[in-house]
C-alpha cells in the first residue's frame, strides 16, 4: 500500500513549506515535485489530483505549499503568511528547498510539474538544475517584466487601473511603507505594495529561460486560455530540448470538469519520457 507522510520544509524565516510526501509501495521509479499556481495550495487543483496516477507509475511526489501559498494565512501566531506578502525570491528558493528534502531523502533529480504561476517558477528551477528529466508545464503563464500588465489586461490583477496602482505601489514602498496591503480589482484582489512592484520586476521570464531547457516538456493548456499570457507555441519554438503540446478542449485555467483528460494526458506523456523501470531510478540529485 502507497504511504503518504505529512512534511514540513524548513525555510530561513521560520515559516515550513507544508506538503504530503506520496510514496509508492514497491520500488521506486523516479520523483516528482509538484508546484502549485499563484494563492492556491498542495491540496486543490493539479497538486492534488495528479499524485495517485503518478503513484501508480512508482513514482515519489511531493506536492508542497510554497511561502506564497494561499492568499493571507496565519499559523501559530497573528503574523500574516501567504500570497499577498511573499516575494518571487522566496518562491524560488522554496523550490530550492524542496529540491533539497528530496535530495536528503535520497530520491533522484525529480521530474517537474507546475500549474500557472508555478509552471512558470519550474522552468525557472529546471533552467537552474541541467539534470532535471522532464518538465511539465500545465498553463504556466509567461512570467518577465510585461506579465502584470499584461494580465490586467485581461481583467486580472489591477484590471484597468493598471498605471495608477502601479505608480500608488512605487509610492508607498518608496515611502518606506511597502508592507501595507492595497486592494485591487481583478484576481488575486490583495497584495502588498512591496509585492506588487516585486512581481512588475522580478518574475523569471519563460520565454528567455526558454534556450536553457534541455529536457523533454510537455507544455498543456486549457482551450479557453489567452495564448497572450500561456505562450505555448513561443515557448516550443526558443526551447532548446523536445516539446510536446496538449490543448485539452472545454478547458478552463483550473481545469475544472476534465481533470481525468488532463492526468492520462500527463501520465501517458510521463510514462513515454522517463522509461526507467522500478530500481533504476538513478543517482540522488545534487
């Protein structure tokens, strides 16, 4: 029977990273770490429905809460975690982290599975990390200096108000108040002013990542998504290594209604690229 352990990753500030470490009964495969899109968690969405198929192919998952996880949280105090007040950086070295709970667990480099804004901090990680084996990519979103405004655009984030609550964030953190929460009209609704200027700067950008990805990706999208901010195609022309793409029909961002089509889809993908057989899973990853 297939054990699943509750874990938690320590981080620099104090706050673990909380997830459940999924382990086949027989031998292991490979690993898998799952990242989870921007204000959700290890358990909605891709994180949770896609674990027991890949279970099934023997391999470890561990699907983890970043620091940006949910919206705002709280744990064992009033101080205030989550989406609205992590930065990218934070984010990053979260998966560095994980990376690392894997590696100490003895597991080999694992395979990458990111949905949205965790598609797009994966190929980031899988850029960093050369023996990464495969990628998956489930509607990461394009990342870079333009992404903000671009899904605003589209209603999300500062909606139509995009030039002026960026010039208030600038304002505020300029003024040494960036940790005071601004409301914004579109999803994700709340974030701080510090925040909010660090994703106009600094998220990684998918597209310039692109040449350093050498590993097989399938890269899926829902077909209701703005090919404006999932660049499937742009993103398999620049990469340097073999894509595969998916575009599930009836499909929206959270692939609600078909996440059956969306696990054989990935499972099926993952089973083709990554052929080694029960006890020859490879070296633990560096």
């Amino acid at each position: 029977m297939a054990q699943l352990e509750l874990v938690a990753v320590p981080t620099p500030t104090g706050q673990p990273l909380d997830g459940l470490l999924y382990q086949p009964s027989g031998e292991v495969r490979g690993a898998v770490m799952l990242f989870h899109g921007n204000a959700m968690n290890f358990y909605v969405g891709a994180s949770r429905f896609l674990p027991p198929s890949l279970l099934d192919l023997g391999f470890t998952c561990l699907a983890y809460n970043r620091r940006a996880h949910g919206t705002l949280a709280t744990r064992n105090s009033r101080a205030p975690e989550g989406n609205a007040i992590a930065t990218v950086a934070q984010s990053i070295e979260d998966n560095e982290l994980a990376r690392n709970f894997l590696h100490d667990r003895g597991l080999p480099a694992p395979a990458l599975i990111g949905h949205s804004n965790g598609g797009m901090l994966a190929v980031r990680h899988a850029a960093d990390h050369p023996d990464t084996p495969a990628l998956v990519l489930l509607s990461a979103h394009r990342g870079g200096k333009s992404m903000i405004e671009r899904g605003s655009r589209t209603g999300l984030l500062a909606g139509d108000r995009f030039d002026e609550l960026s010039a208030e964030a600038r304002r505020l953190v300029a003024a040494g108040r960036g940790d005071e929460l601004m409301l914004f009209p579109g999803w994700w609704h709340v974030m701080t002013a510090r925040v909010f200027c660090d994703q106009l700067d600094n998220l990684p950008d998918i597209i310039e990542l692109a040449p350093r990805i050498r590993c097989p990706v399938l890269y899926l999208l829902g077909s209701q998504e703005p090919a404006e901010l999932y660049p499937l195609q742009e993103f398999a022309q620049r990469c340097a290594g073999p894509v595969d793409t998916a575009v599930i029909a009836d499909c929206d961002h959270f692939y609600n209604g078909v996440d059956t089509q969306v696990t054989a889809t990935v499972t099926e993908w993952l089973d083709s690229v990554m052929p080694a057989r029960p006890g020859r899973a490879g070296p633990p990853c560096r």
